[in-house]
C-alpha cells in the first residue's frame, strides 16, 4: 500500500475535493480508508427512553484509496509514491519516496 495510517492526504474527488485530512484508518482488503474530517456521514439516534431527546452522530465514512493522493511532508505537495531500497546491517530496506522532491517518508 501506498498510503499508511498516519499519512495527510487530499481528496481527488468527491464532496470533499480538495480538502485535506489525515488517515485514521486503512481497510486493506477493500483498499479503502478512512480520512479524520473528511467524507462525513451522519447517523441518527432514536432517543432510548421517554423524555429524552434524540442524537446525531458524525463519523467518517471509508474513502476509496484512488479518490486520495499523499501530500508530501517536505515539499506540501500531492505526489505519487516512488520506493527507494537502502542497504543496511539486517539487509536491504524498502523506503517511500516522493516523486517530486526524492524525500523519504518514515
């Protein structure tokens, strides 16, 4: 996968083009994710007993991955992911890089 949990993305389409937000969650197996502030849904609550009032619930709903694009934290901008492999003591390791700016993400 391309976008981890963690990682700020923007919205490609959608109600919310544009708009970005941070991933909170990934469903790997429907290649789905979820965006913190994004793509909100609202649930609403019947109240349990009498006399009480009602609620409405906003939860971000999942967002399919090819609506996001990954914003690089160097240079601000939506990238493409590129890898980059480092030798190292325990063998060669496997780096996200930008497109744009060659920087690695953690």
């Amino acid at each position: 996968m391309k976008i981890k949990k963690g990682d700020k993305v923007i919205m490609l389409a959608g109600k919310d083009k544009n708009k970005e937000g941070k991933v909170m969650q990934i469903v790997r197996e429907d290649k789905r994710a979820s965006v913190e502030g994004l793509n909100l849904l609202i649930k609403h609550l019947r109240p349990s007993r009498q006399g009480e009032k009602g609620q409405r619930i906003e939860f971000p709903a999942l967002v399919d991955m090819s609506n996001l694009g990954l914003v690089c934290p160097k240079c601000n901008k939506v990238t493409r992911v590129s890898y980059k492999f480092v030798e190292g003591e325990s063998g060669k390791k496997k780096y996200r890089q930008c497109s744009k700016c060659q920087e690695t993400f953690v």
